[in-house]
C-alpha cells in the first residue's frame, strides 16, 4: 500500500550550484532535482515525488523548502 502523499509533506533541501538550484529531498533516497530560480523549486521537487512515487504531481502533499548554506571547501574539510 502507498503512503497517503496527498497530506505527507515533503522537506526539500536546496542549494545554490552555479545559475541553478540544486534539490534534495531527503525522506526519498534518489530524488534529486533542479531549478534555474528559487521560485521554480517547489514545482520541479513535486515533479521528482510524483515521478519516484508513480502518482499524479497533483496527489503530492505540501513542499517545505529549505534553503541550505553552501559550504566551501575549507569548511568542507574542517567537517
């Protein structure tokens, strides 16, 4: 039986990488997605759910997005 993903929040882990925003969403291993703008982050994040859940983007419950600091390297290593 597949969880009820209509009201199961997602957290979605954000970082900038170059022009793009990088995504993560850490409670489904392998779903990875990217937007051009902030903006765009909480509709390409559903689009990966939806597609690693095999449900209609529509069914996807809420997109908490959380925007990560990027680390340099020396921080990197200091870890």
């Amino acid at each position: 039986m597949k969880p009820d993903v209509t009201t199961l929040g997602h957290r979605v882990e954000v970082v900038q990488s170059g022009e793009w925003w990088a995504t993560t969403v850490p409670s489904l291993r392998g779903v990875f997605s990217q937007a051009r703008h902030l903006d765009e982050v909480p509709a390409a994040a559903c689009e990966a759910i939806a597609l690693m859940l095999d449900v209609d983007p529509a069914d996807v419950g809420p997109i908490d997005v959380r925007v990560q600091r990027q680390q340099g390297g020396a921080e990197l290593l200091a870890g």
